[in-house]
C-alpha cells in the first residue's frame, strides 16, 4: 500500500530521477526564502522625513533587542560558544 509521500523505486534510474526532483524543488525553495528574506531584511526607502525617522526608530529598537539577547545568553549560559569556555580542572 502506498501512501502519499512514500514512493516505490523499482531501479536506480527511478531513484536518481526522483534525486533530481528534489533537488530542483529544494533549489526552488532556496530561492523564494532568500526572496522574502532579502525582503525582509532590506532597508526601506523612507520617502518623508517621518518616514525616515520612524525607521531610524525601528533599526534602533532592533539593535537593542538584539544587544539584549545576547547579554541575556551570556548571562544564562556563560559564553556563547562553547568551545571557547574554559574548562575548570580540578585539584
């Protein structure tokens, strides 16, 4: 019985044919997330002065909170990379 999602390959060309459909689906994908994430993370054109400032607001609320994050992770956790912590040895 199959399902949606599961499929039977009966040889390798089946195999390496639905490798290639994943791969132009997954390349697909990249494309749109990089999309919506270079729309995202692109700075606006501000076309009035408020505009502008409010910007200015907002990218300044966002390097705070940013700021903040970090300091609490190093707060919680000691360090951020754990390979960088030094190892306590006992005596």
């Amino acid at each position: 019985m199959q399902t949606e999602g599961t499929h039977i390959y009966n040889t390798t060309e089946d195999l390496a044919l639905r490798k290639s459909q994943l791969a132009k689906e997954i390349e697909a994908k990249e494309e749109e997330v990089a999309l919506l994430w270079h729309s995202l993370a692109a700075p606006q054109k501000a076309a009035t002065k408020g505009e502008h400032i409010a910007n200015l607001i907002s990218n300044s609320i966002t390097a705070i909170d940013a700021f903040l994050l970090v300091r609490k992770l190093m707060k919680h956790y000691g360090n951020l990379l754990p390979l960088a912590r030094k190892r306590k040895t006992k005596k």
